[in-house]
C-alpha cells in the first residue's frame, strides 16, 4: 500500500468514483508528464451538493466544504490517471479555483483553502501547488464552486 | 492531404485566418510540446459577432455556435502553430470556456460544447480534452464566450 | 549582469519582494520545465493597493497600473524560481488576466495590456505571451485584477 493510501486511510477518506463528465469531454488528459483534470464540482453520484452563491445561499465555511467534496473528485481522477497506482504521482502543480460569489465578496482564498488543506493532508510536500482563486458571476449546474487541478505523474 | 485536412474538407469546414491579437500578446506560445493559444473569441474578420450574455442577449442554442466560431478560430492559430501540417498535431490536451453569464444562469455546459463537438468531430479521439466551463461577468469586445486552448504537438 | 538585470535598472524597475500567499499554497511549482506562478494582486508589502471593480472604482488607465503591479509581484516570484539568475529563464509562455469588471464593461484587453506591456519591455521577443483576458465578478480581497502566470526555465 502507497504512502497516499495509508494517508487516505488514517484520514477516513474514501474517494468516489470518478464522476462522468456533464458534457462532450473527458474526465483527464496526460501530456508531456502532467494531468490536465477536468473542472469538477461539488458533486456525489452526480448530484451537485452545494449550490448557489457565496455568502447569499451559504457561508465560507459551508462553502469550504464544497471545495473539499470538488477536489476528492479531482483526486479520484487522477488515482485514475495512475491506474490506482499513487507511486506514480510526483506532485500537485495548480490548481484553479473559481467560486460562485455575490458582487463585494472577496474571500474567495478562504473558501479555497478547502481545497488547498485537502491536497497538503494527503500529500504533504508533494500536496503543495501554485493556485488562482476567483470570483465566478455563475458557475455549471449552479455548483458553488468549480476546481480545475494540474497533477504532475510518472510516465509509465 | 492528412486526416484532418480530409476531415474538413468532408465537414464544409474552411478554418479562417489567424485573428490578429486585440491587444500586446501574440496567438500562441510553443513550449514544451505544448501550443497555448490565447483567449479566442467569436470573431471573423476582426468583428466580434455574437455578443451580450446568456440567456439575456441569446439563447443557448446561439452561444453554441459562437463557441463554435471561437473554437474555429483557435483552430486556425493551431493551424499556425504547425505550419499547416496538421500531422504534427498529437492532440488537444485543454479547454477553458468563459461563458458570459446572467446570475442564475447556469448550463455552460450546454454552450462549451459547441467547442467541444467541433474538436471531437475534426480530430476525432484525438480531439477528447480535458475542460472547465465558468460563467464571466464580462468579456473582451462584449463577447459572448471566450475560448483558451492547449494541444500537444510534436517538435519539428 | 544580465541582460533582464540591465533592463530592469534601465527601466527604473525594483522588484518587490516575494509575496507571502493569502492563504495555504506556495508561490510556484516548477513542473516539466515551467514555472507555474500562483494567482498575483495588485499589492504591496502585502497590502493591495488597487481595489473594487472597472469602471465604477477606477478607470481603465488606473486599472492598468494595477496590472502591471501584479505582474511585478509574479516578477518577483520567477526571479525566485531561477534564484535570481534571469539567464535560467528562457521565455514568458501564458498570461491570465481576471480583472473586476462591472457589468457592461468589454475592454479586460487594454487592463491586460499593462500587465503584457510589462513583460515585453523587460523581456523583448522572449517576453511575448499567450494570453486570456477574462472579466470576474469578483476577486479576492477585492483586487481589481489577479494575474496568472507560466514562464518557460532551463532546468538547472
């Protein structure tokens, strides 16, 4: 067992299956060493969880959880990018993290930091990445927020 | 004449020229085995022809076909970028789609895959990308979307 | 000396120090030969200096400087990913540009260009970039702008 599954165990996370993609692309794809992975919501067995605006529809805490659900399903396309394999993951790289905010809203860093405190728990050093948090006027399926990760892998 | 050029021809498609730049950048960046290709908007000959927010200003159906133009026009600088060989193309690797967007609009989705079609109809499994689709509060020249693309192409 | 050295003196241009993050992520990651700048605010010794949104806080031409102060700060943050030997750095590749936008405003282009003016003047041919110019509805700590980067390095 990886160092990342040992992680994933002691911290009780289960990733979910990868979700399916809500239009005409694909979940990832591998170029010259890195993963592009699709924006992903916050999201269970297809079902957007958080919806609407920050702070109108919930607050930056709540909205902190969502970025967490979306960036387990960023991971669980990347586990499927290294075919379950996390020896093959050199290091996060970027991630992009637009959130649903109301005009005046400006703590979109905090809301991602759900996102930000996931990657360095499992992956410690290699869990750390340059990122960009922005407001977004309306985001897919009225998600609350969206993530976009970059993932740099092992070439078989 | 390659695959693609064949392709085209049988889709009625003729790319156009490679939209001149609307400001202090340049089409493309080639690094790494990667294009990058600017922010793309539904233009033809210099004017943006689809413009205002959805669904205010258009309906889905109509901001499809404008992602569809912008995505036209990457392909163009794409087209550039390997100096007409289309052979040299390995695939597209990244979409980003910014869909100006009313509050509470939220299938950009539905729009992004006017771009998406277009790369799958043309390059077939090479043309499966990784993609984000975000709602804008505003877009260069008004625009309706906006389109960003990497595809890997192999080094002359 | 460097060439970017002599350049910089020339132009009358300090670079300011790192900015430390706003939250839980790193300045950059270098990856595959690029450096992936995090997202970069118009601010000083950690304070932003350029907030609210275009054209209701500021005009255009205010909101380029602010442009060009962000881009600075993402100076700053590749001098360090080369421990500031400028020779290491090949090429700027991909500039994103998210600036505050009230709703109706269209020219994100000229904000940019002060952030693209930048690059060219410091950098000439090697500072030309790929870039997307996009309006958000909102920024963290309620910047007017937050600029993205990717420059090109000689591995050491």
């Amino acid at each position: 067992m990886s160092v990342v599954d040992e992680k994933l165990t002691q911290l009780g996370i289960v990733l979910p299956a990868v979700p399916k993609p809500v239009a005409a692309y694909v979940p990832y794809v591998e170029a010259g060493g890195l993963v592009y992975v699709s924006g992903q919501l916050p999201s269970r067995d297809g079902k957007v969880l958080y919806s609407g605006s920050v702070p109108k529809a919930m607050d930056i805490s709540t909205a902190r959880e969502a970025a967490r659900l979306a960036t387990l399903n960023a991971l669980a396309v990347v586990r499927e990018a290294v075919n379950a394999d996390w020896n093959r993951v050199i290091r996060m790289v970027r991630l992009g993290v637009f959130v649903q905010s109301d005009p005046g809203f400006d703590q979109q860093p905090q809301v991602a930091n759900g996102a930000s405190d996931l990657l360095l728990s499992i992956f410690g050093d290699a869990g750390r990445h340059a990122r960009a948090a922005v407001g977004a006027a309306a985001l897919p399926l009225n998600a609350v927020v969206e993530v976009e990760l970059i993932a740099q892998i092992k070439p078989i």
